[in-house]
C-alpha cells in the first residue's frame, strides 16, 4: 500500500500563506539547493500528486507557463494529478483528473500505487483527509519568519491527531525539514 504524503512550506507561527491568496513571499527565505534536491527526488519517486482546486489552479497557472526548462517543471506537467473539486469536473493540464470523491479515490489510489502519493498545498484538503485517517506522513519546510497575518495550515477545532518524527535537517538558509509519520490509532 502506497503512503498519502502531505508537502507544504509553512512560517514558524503555522501559515502557509500570507493575508492574499498566493502570497508566498517567505517561501524565498527557504528555497535553496536542499529544497530543489528534494523536488527532482520527488520527480522519480512520486506515483501522483493532488491537490485541491485552489492550489491545483495556481499550480496549473505556474507550471504551464513558467519558462523554467528542468526536472521539476518536466514531472509537475508530466506526473498524473489528482484535484478535488465540487466546482470543476474537467482539466486542461496534462495528466488531471478531477474527483468530487477525493476520500474515496484516495483510498482506491493508496491500494494500487506503487510509490507515494504527494499532496502540495492544500489545507482544506489535508484537513479532510486527516480527518479521515488517509494521511501517512506529513513533511514540512518551517521557514525562519514570524508572518504575523495569513492563512494557518492546520486548520483549528480538529481532533488531535499523535505523530512521531522520523527525519529533521536544516537547510543553509536556516529553514527546518520536518518529516512526521501519522499514528493512525
């Protein structure tokens, strides 16, 4: 069974954006050799990323156009994503297929894959599937600034939920690279 990562770079007080929708300034204050490693490593060792419509539509919007030519640009157009959605049911983007029953494709996608599934971004679905105990790791870049104002990653009024670290590395930048594996029970 394939493991259900969650990927996201958040701000030492939890936001993962700013007070607008993709303000990602601070990302800037992390990304640096370690963090592109990791992103071309995920290009071999990833089965399908997700995402919710939000970030699926800023990530489409990026990736299609940008004039970046690399590794990361070839398996963000090229790996097959997954979207959760109630307000779109089709995609443009190469490799995307939309779901109202991201929970359910999750669950069927987790039995078949042979490598992990990553969401990027997301909060609203990583909440959802949290919720429904379909998360196996979550990985996250902190990044060494206090926002102050913006939108929090993990979503408050949750259950607890227990995780255990397993890996943790600093990057020369100063930003941490957290790897939490998920005590389901």
């Amino acid at each position: 069974m394939a493991k259900l990562c969650i990927w996201n770079l958040v701000t030492l007080d939890g936001f993962f954006e700013g007070e607008k929708k993709w303000d990602l300034e601070f990302h800037g204050r992390a990304w640096g050799p370690e963090l592109v490693a990791l992103s071309k490593q995920w290009g071999a060792t990833t089965e399908t990323l997700v995402f919710g419509r939000v970030t699926y539509e800023g990530m489409k919007a990026y990736w299609t156009t940008t004039d970046e030519d690399d590794e990361v640009k070839a398996f963000m157009n090229g790996l097959p994503k997954l979207v959760a959605s109630h307000t779109i049911t089709t995609s443009d983007w190469n490799n995307t297929t939309v779901t109202a029953d991201i929970v359910g494709d999750i669950r069927q996608l987790k039995q078949t894959a042979t490598k992990p599934i990553r969401i990027f971004g997301s909060a609203e679905l990583c909440d959802s599937l949290l919720k429904a105990g379909l998360v196996d790791e979550i990985m996250l870049c902190v990044v060494p600034v206090l926002l102050g104002r913006g939108t929090p990653f993990f979503k408050p009024g949750r259950d607890k939920t227990a995780l255990k670290l397993t890996t943790s590395s600093t990057t020369a930048g100063g930003a941490t690279i957290l790897t939490y594996e998920v005590e389901n029970g």
